[in-house]
C-alpha cells in the first residue's frame, strides 16, 4: 500500500498525517507553540520553530504508522499566512521573526499607501486593499523601521515555503501565498506585479521568482533532511498552499460556488469562483486548485478560537483543574454550563476584536467589548457569549459577500467538537451546517495536493473522501432571537468606533 503525508503549519500548532492513497488516516501527531507578541497588536514567530514543528511531527506520524518509508509517495505543507513573509539573507538564514497575519503594526504604511497610490488601480490590479494584515504593508513596515535588516535580505520566504526549502534544498511559492500577500500580486495575470512593486519600492527581486501551483513537485527530500524525518531520500515535496484555502479544498470543495468556513485561531469564511464578485471587501487570492482559473473569496474574525483559548486560559482554572484530574476536557466542561442558557446569554452581547479586525470592517483600533453584564450573569453566561460573537462575526462576513449561498454551509475546525457550537453557528446564521466526521481539513487538502502532485489519483478519484456529518438546521425560533442580537451586535460597533480611535490614541501615548 502507498502512503502521503499532509503537514499544516497553524498559528499555534503544527499537525502532520499519514494517509493511505486510498483515503485511510493511519497516523497524526500535533507540536504546540507559542506566538511571540513583544507589544499590544504585534505578532511574530521565528520560522525555525515552524521548520521543528514540521519535522517533529512528520518524524512523529512516521513513527506511529509504523510503514515502511518508501512506501511513502509524496507530502505537502501548508501553513498559517506568513504575513511579511520570512525575511532571508543571501544563505537563505532568517534575520528576523516573520511577522505573521496577526500582527497589526503596519498602520503607518498603511497611511502611505493610502495617501501615495492611487486606490481604484491598486484594487483594479490585486483585488485587494489596504490594512495592516496584508503582507506588503508589513513588508513595508520592516523597509520602513529596520534598515539593516532590509539591506540584507535576499528574499522574502512563506512559512512552508521556507519549510520546503529545509526539506528539499529548492525555493519556489505557491499562488496562493503569492496573492495572499496583498497589493503587489498581479491577480488578472496571476504574476507579480512590477507596477506596484516599483510604486512602493520593493525589490521584484525579493519576491520569489518561481510561482507553481499547490499541487506542483517543488523538490525531493534531501539526505539530512530525509534521515531527519525518518523517510526516503528523494520522496517529493509539493508546494502546498495558505491553511484556510487547503482545508477548504479538504472539505471537498474542487469547483466554484460552495461556501465554507474554517475555525482555527482566527476564522476564514470563504467563496469559490471562477467570476468576479460584487463585494471590494474581502479578501482575494488564487485557489489551491486551478489556481491560474479559480479565486478564493474570504472574510472573517482576526479573532476567534483564539478567543475561546483566551477565555479557558484566563477564567477556567477550575475547568482545566478537573480535566486534568477526571480527564473530561475543560472546553467541554464549559459547553455543558453554556448549553444550560438561553440564546443570546440572557442579554450579553460581545464584540470580537480582540486584535482589531480585518473584514469585512477593517479597522485596526477595533476593540473586544463585553456588553450587557449584570450580577445575575455567570462565567458561563460569558463563554456562551463569546461562541455567539464568533457565530455573529461569521453572519457578517456572509452578508458582505452579496452572493447568493444557497441553504447550507460548510463548517470546519475545532467548532466542529462542539455539539452546541455548531448549533448556535446555524441558529445565528440562518444556514444549515455541515461539518466534516475527522478534524483533519488542512491536512487532508495536502494529502489530496500531494497525491495528484505526484499522480497518485485525480481529483474525481477522490471525490467521496470527505465524510460529512449529519445536517444540522436551524432552530426558527432562536433565529429570530438572534436577528435582535445581532442587531445590536452591528451597532455596538458603530456607536463605539469614534471611543475605540480614542482609547487606541491613549495606548500609544501610554506606550511611548
């Protein structure tokens, strides 16, 4: 029997999987770490913890397959937005942390940008706009306040770009990553963009020059690497792609016009189609399939499992006490108070930005808000407010689409171990949802790129590999409810967005 490995580098994690290429999971094995984020709204890692990560877990998954490596026919790394992309010098050694989609300090050149570049033509060339999640205006900002460090970089390497070149000794980047970046990705002609590249000053050279599709061969394993990773010499390596587009292609998503929405750290809600959309909201890249025909769409929270590991961190100490007591998870523990409450947490009503935010309002002086507190409320009262801002956060990004999505969406990540989640997910939005049986999306889209990468099967060959939950509808009655909270859940942010510049204008005061 043949075998793939599909490894997803994520914010916090990075997980690897052993499948059969006849769509058997054999293996996995996760490696957690932590973000580095020196000060409020920055967010930044070292790439070599990505690279470890990566390594540990493929070495890890082998282990525990137990299978012999040569029967191993091909991998894929995805990995979380990069951002800035990793700045490398001329020995391809980073100079420093790469600053990641979190991150949100470009705000100045963001300002430049605005005042120095015409806005129609930057969207007419990239479909994209500005805020300080791209990774162009963080590759300005690194232009901008490190010097030293621009004047050596040699190129600017996406997290599993840099990771494939560890693995195979060849640098190249996917379409998906290269529009991903932002306003210097050519997005008509699927090329970088050298009108925009010389209006903001960046080097074409800087960019990697070799652009391939996600389920291209980049290269072949290298002896040191193979040995490291307990595999073959010579096994190759696909190119991968951005999380959020990989697990969409896991769920089953091969052709435009499907709607699904992936729950990790933050939450990307996407559309996939080959035609132009009406909203100038989202944010726009090449597909992980057919990536010189087909476009990802995609909005969502800057914020959003992240949100519900915050809320366990900082106020569940007795939950996380018993888990590791009795065993049963703390996140289930809290689902059980929560799912004891009314829609709507009995009137608290929370906003998500607990990073600022980037669609569909893009404003980086957004604030987290918890509104409605009154002593009759209980922490259990807050968890479930917090799963209902994230459902919220979701319905808005839906509606900036200005698409028609049918009946039903498909839901992904750690929303999908929570009956109760998923539940207020459909109550809020309206939407049936449909969730995957395994939480294996993002890697399964690597098994999937890996395995017709290296003609392995076809996409129709694998068409039935996703197993999908049972529907979950609606409930008409809490919908209803929901439409009133959700009402004040968008004009919270509107009466609060002038108190939110101001408390922002405070912070850096108070910073300096």
């Amino acid at each position: 029997m043949n075998y793939l490995i599909g490894t997803d580098i994520g914010t916090s994690g990075t997980k690897s999987i052993v499948m059969s290429t006849e769509g058997k999971l054999i293996s996995q094995d996760l490696q957690e770490y932590d973000l580095i984020t020196p000060r409020p709204l920055w967010a930044e890692q070292w790439p070599d913890v990505w690279v470890d990560a990566a390594f540990r877990s493929i070495h890890n998954a082998m282990k525990k397959a137990n299978i012999n490596p040569s029967d191993v026919k091909g991998i894929c790394v995805s990995s979380l937005y990069g951002g800035s992309g990793i700045p490398v010098d001329a020995e391809i050694k980073p100079l420093r942390p790469c600053l990641i989609w979190m991150d949100r300090r470009a705000q100045s050149q963001e300002e430049w940008v605005k005042k120095n570049i015409d806005a129609e033509r930057l969207y007419t060339i990239t479909h994209n706009g500005t805020d300080p999640y791209y990774g162009y205006l963080k590759i300005l900002w690194i232009k901008d306040n490190e010097p030293e460090i621009w004047k050596k970089t040699k190129l600017f390497l996406t997290p599993n770009s840099y990771c494939i070149y560890k693995m195979t000794g060849e640098i190249a980047i996917d379409y998906t990553s290269a529009g991903n970046i932002g306003g210097i990705f050519d997005i008509e002609k699927r090329c970088w963009s050298d009108e925009m590249l010389n209006a903001m000053n960046i080097p074409k050279s800087m960019m990697p020059n070799r652009l391939v599709e996600s389920s291209d061969i980049v290269g072949t394993l290298t002896e040191k690497a193979a040995k490291e990773l307990g595999l073959t010499v010579g096994t190759p390596v696909c190119a991968g792609g951005i999380d959020c587009v990989v697990a969409t292609l896991g769920l089953g998503v091969f052709e435009p016009g499907s709607y699904a929405a992936a729950i990790g750290t933050s939450m990307c809600a996407a559309l996939v189609h080959d035609k132009p959309i009406a909203s100038k909201g989202l944010i726009e890249m090449p597909y992980v399939k057919d990536a010189r025909k087909l476009s990802y769409s995609f909005g969502g929270g800057a914020t959003a499992g992240a949100l519900i590991k915050w809320f366990r961190n900082n106020f569940a100490e007795l939950e996380m006490q018993e888990e590791k007591q009795n065993g049963k998870n703390a996140y289930d523990l809290l689902n059980d108070e929560a799912e004891k409450l009314s829609p709507g947490s009995d009137g608290i009503v929370i906003l998500p930005y607990f990073m600022g935010e980037r669609s569909p309002i893009w404003d980086t002086n957004a604030k987290g808000v918890v509104f409605g507190l009154s002593l009759t409320h209980t922490k259990a009262h807050v968890y479930r407010a917090f799963l209902e801002a994230v459902a919220y956060n979701l319905r808005q990004t839906m509606e900036s689409t200005g698409t028609d999505l049918g009946d039903s969406i498909l839901l992904a990540g750690g929303v999908t171990k929570s009956k109760l989640w998923k539940q207020i997910f459909a109550d809020v939005t309206g939407y049936s949802v449909i969730c995957p049986k395994e939480d294996v999306e993002a890697n399964l889209g690597d098994v999937i790129l890996a395995g017709v990468g290296t003609c392995q099967f076809t996409y129709k060959d694998i068409i039935n590999w996703q197993v999908l939950d049972d529907k979950i509808t609606p409930n008409p009655e809490n919908h209803e409810l929901y439409n009133r909270y959700y009402a004040i859940y968008q004009s919270l942010y509107k009466n609060l967005k002038s108190d939110m510049v101001a408390l922002t204008n405070i912070n850096q005061m108070t910073i300096k």
